[in-house]
C-alpha cells in the first residue's frame, strides 16, 4: 500500500537548511520503497526553491514542489514553466490562506493546474473553506466548487500526476479540527473529483492538511480514507516527521 508524505518547509529557514534537512530525510527513509510504500514530497519556499533544486542530492527518493506558482504573470510567483526549467517536481495551488487572504481563485487554480501538468509535472490542488462558510453551512458547496473548477481542465493522460489536499483556513490560525467533521469534507472532495472525472477507476489521491495524531493517520490510511498527510513544518520538525513516517509505516 503507498502512503504519502508531504512537508511543508518553513519561510523562516534558510536553502542550505532546507537541503540539508531534505537529504536527511531521504537517508533515513531509504528503506522505504518509493511507489510501493511512500511517496515523499517537500513543499519549498519560493526564495529557496532553485538552490534546493539544485542542491538535494537523490531527487530519485524526493519530490520537489514548490509551495506557489500561477499560470498567468503574478509578482513573486514563478510560473509552471519556470518550475520545470529549475528542476522542481510539483507545484501547489489553492492553500486556503492564498484563497482567502491573497484572492487566489478557482479559476487561477484551475489554469495553473492544466499548464502545469501540460508540462509533465505534477500538481497538488489544495481546497479548504473559512469559519463563516462552516457556520453558514455552505462549506459543502465551496469545497464542490473548488474540487469541480480546479479539475475541469485536467487531461485525461494526466490524472495520475495530480492529487488533492483538504485544509481548512482555520488551521492556518492554530485552531484544529474535529476529525468526524475533517472525514465529511474529505468524503465530499471524492464524490466531487469522481463527478468531475467520471472516467476515473477511482478518486483521486486526497491528503489531509489538518492536525492529526500518528494512531488515527494509521488507521485512516489503512481504511484508504486519505492517502497521505500534510504536515506544515511549522507544527513539526522535519525530524518529528521523519519520525510521524516511521511510527506509521511500521503498522503496515
């Protein structure tokens, strides 16, 4: 069974901290079996993005991905093309402080997904709603719709290099979640990308941006409720996680 494992890195590290956090995380995942039993992506800051690019050393045990980037002309956001020319593996879009501090669109996110895989690489579409959407009961629709128009022009050849990660705006304030309300969101997200890409043998890979502890990622990982996890660095050191990959995988 393969499990991903995301880490977002912290703006507030260096490039040479970031890639020597990265090889260490690859040396010490290497018994792991890449696309048999994990993936490993790490989400990196614009400003560092081409030294780690450059820098890390077995991008066979990493995938690299940029934590922004927007198809059309955005200052101090480079473009899929600029992310392919520089090494980087992925690229992200939609995070939920972008959507709604920065007014990052459905429509911005569906173009950068579709230039981006254009290009071969892969894509990570991250949804998630604010508080007022939650007490307004319309969070279920707002998810509907970013899912739907984020996936609208993805090629049918592509569907394997993309992935979909839920995190609501509030985690972003160091409020939590509560799970059995984090599992309908989710549940809600593969209904949609099933209704969007109706050809698809199954829903999309969908991985959960909210806190979570190591039993109950296990146990939702073993009932392929969600197929990885997203952990900002801010939360966790790159050694706890390194640790969060090890406690689970050593239950599979």
């Amino acid at each position: 069974m393969l499990n991903f494992y995301w880490y977002n890195f912290s703006s507030d590290l260096t490039a040479r901290q970031i890639t020597q956090q990265i090889n260490d995380m690859c040396e010490r995942t290497k018994q792991y079996e890449r696309m048999e039993e994990i993936m490993l992506f790490v989400c990196v800051p614009t400003a560092s993005l081409e030294a780690v690019c450059r820098d890390v050393e077995d991008k066979g045990l990493v995938k690299i991905c940029s934590q922004c980037f927007c198809a059309g002309r955005v200052t101090g956001m480079p473009s899929p093309q600029t992310l392919k020319a520089i090494g980087a593996h992925a690229g992200m879009t939609g995070l939920a402080d972008r959507r709604y501090l920065l007014g990052e669109t459905d429509e911005m996110c569906r173009d950068g997904v579709q230039e981006l895989l254009s290009l071969g690489m892969k894509g990570l579409l991250c949804v998630g709603e604010n508080m007022q959407m939650k007490r307004n009961g319309c969070a279920k629709q707002v998810i509907e719709k970013q899912v739907s128009t984020g996936l609208s022009k993805v090629p049918d050849d592509a569907v394997y290099r993309m992935g979909i990660m839920y995190r609501p705006m509030w985690e972003f304030e160091g409020k939590g979640t509560e799970l059995d309300y984090a599992l309908e969101m989710i549940q809600t997200i593969k209904q949609a990308s099933m209704q969007t890409l109706p050809e698809l043998p199954e829903p999309l890979p969908v991985f959960y941006g909210g806190e979570i502890s190591p039993p109950q990622l296990t146990q939702l990982l073993k009932k392929q409720i969600i197929d990885g996890v997203f952990v900002d660095g801010d939360k966790m050191t790159s050694d706890g996680f390194i640790s969060l990959i090890d406690t689970v995988q050593a239950a599979f």
